[in-house]
C-alpha cells in the first residue's frame, strides 16, 4: 500500500512539474512573438528590422542612397538583415535560457535558430564592398529625348479632332439591337 502512495505522490509531482512547464513554454512563446530586432548600417542610411521568425519587416533607406551605387545597396541591406538575425538568433536565447533554462526543448529551439541564423563568416563581409559616398550619378541618355513642348497654360485650341468615319460593318451594327 506504501508503494502505490509513493506512486501516486510521484504522479502527482510528475503533473505538477508538466504544468510548471507548460506555463513557462506559454511564457517564452508570447515573449517571442514580441521580438524584432532593427539593424542600422555603419553610416545610418540603410536600416531592417526582423521579426521573431527572422522575416524582414521593414526596410528603411535614408535619403542619402539616391547616389549610391545599386549593388552596395543590396549589398548593404542583406549585411543589415543578417546582423540583426544574428542579434535575433542571440536574444532568443538568451530568452530561452531565462525563461525555461537548459530545458530539452528549449535547447532544441536554440538550435533550430543557431542553424537558421549562423554568424556571419569575417572573410564573406570583406567581399562586401563598401558603401559608396553618396554623390549624385548622371542619367545616362540611351534613347533619344523628344523637344518639349513649349510650355503654356492654355490648350492647343486650333487642333480639329473628328471622329473617323464608320465602316459599313459598324453601321450595320448601329441599326439593330443587340437583343436581335
């Protein structure tokens, strides 16, 4: 009779403890979903933020990029977007370890972000190239441009504009209904 009030109290701490976890998974799941994290290049033109999935939310290009060379550009967005999954991936555990500590599960959920969001390789980030300055880039002319017209405020009132004459084929249409 001892063993089985052993048992059923083990149950019972089983349960509790379950519960304690469950709470705490709650927790760290709703904290979570809060997380964005917003990189900012080194000269603040170009800033990503990333949500808790490592998903760009939001982009945000500074005045400043209109003179920049398009492939920095680029180049300079995806360096922002894996900064800041990298910061991402690193406050998420931190979450994890705060709230669930060195859990199984935990550990697992950790992982799964240190696969998706690895620290950027040194020798990749210096085949970057550096932002350009920003200075102002020349159209360049490939088609030829037409004269503009001169400018003014009233409309070409000596142009005529008439109809074209209808085709037999749409006079024969005119005369009938098209319930016929």
């Amino acid at each position: 009779m001892d063993d089985l009030n052993n048992a059923a109290a083990e149950l019972s701490r089983w349960a509790e403890d379950l519960e304690r976890k469950a709470q705490r998974y709650q927790e760290l799941h709703a904290e979570m979903t809060a997380v964005s994290v917003t990189d900012t290049s080194a000269d603040g033109r170009i800033s990503v933020t990333v949500d808790a999935n490592g998903s760009t939310t939001a982009i945000t290009l500074a005045a400043a990029v209109r003179g920049m060379d398009p492939t920095a550009v680029a180049a300079e967005l995806m360096a922002c977007t894996h900064r800041a999954q990298a910061r991402l991936r690193d406050q998420v555990t931190g979450l994890v370890q705060d709230t669930v500590g060195a859990d199984e599960a935990g550990q697992a959920i950790v992982g799964q972000y240190s696969d998706r969001f690895p620290d950027l390789d040194p020798s990749a980030s210096a085949a970057v190239p550096p932002p350009m300055p920003a200075t102002p880039v020349a159209p360049v002319a490939s088609w030829p441009s037409e004269p503009d017209a001169p400018a003014t405020r009233k409309p070409n009132r000596d142009r005529v504009v008439a109809p074209e004459e209808p085709s037999d084929e749409d006079m024969f249409y005119q005369r009938k209904s098209w319930l016929q």
